[in-house]
C-alpha cells in the first residue's frame, strides 16, 4: 500500500543530513593552547635530534682513492 520509493526516501534524508553536517559542523579541539605548545615542543626536539643524527655521517672517500685501491 506504500507509494514511497524507501531506498530514494532514505538516500535524499541521508543527502540532506550530509549537506547541512558538512555546513553547520565545527571541528572538535582536543587540545588547548598549553597541549599545543607542548606538542610543538617535542616535535621541534625530534626534529633537531634527526637533524643532529643525520650530520654525524662519515665522508665519503674521494673518486681518486677508491680507482687507486680497486
């Protein structure tokens, strides 16, 4: 006896909902400015550490060298 077509009915409310989310949603914010500030903290730390880590690589011998011992 139903004239409605359920799975258009339920793809348009699902359309609607997902248009007016996507426009009226704001994101959630777990972190405070003193988390954010911590957070740089210790990113800007690893970044010097690998920084530092990768300056410690020996030099590679000249080209005339390595002919002269082959």
């Amino acid at each position: 006896m139903t004239a409605f077509a359920f799975p258009r009915l339920t793809a348009a409310v699902l359309a609607g909902a997902v248009a007016l989310t996507g426009i009226s949603a704001t994101p959630a914010s777990a972190m405070n400015d003193r988390d954010r500030a911590a957070l740089g903290l210790i990113v800007g730390l690893g970044v010097l550490a690998a920084i530092a880590d990768g300056s410690e690589i020996p030099p590679r011998p000249p080209p005339a060298a390595a002919a002269a011992e082959a």
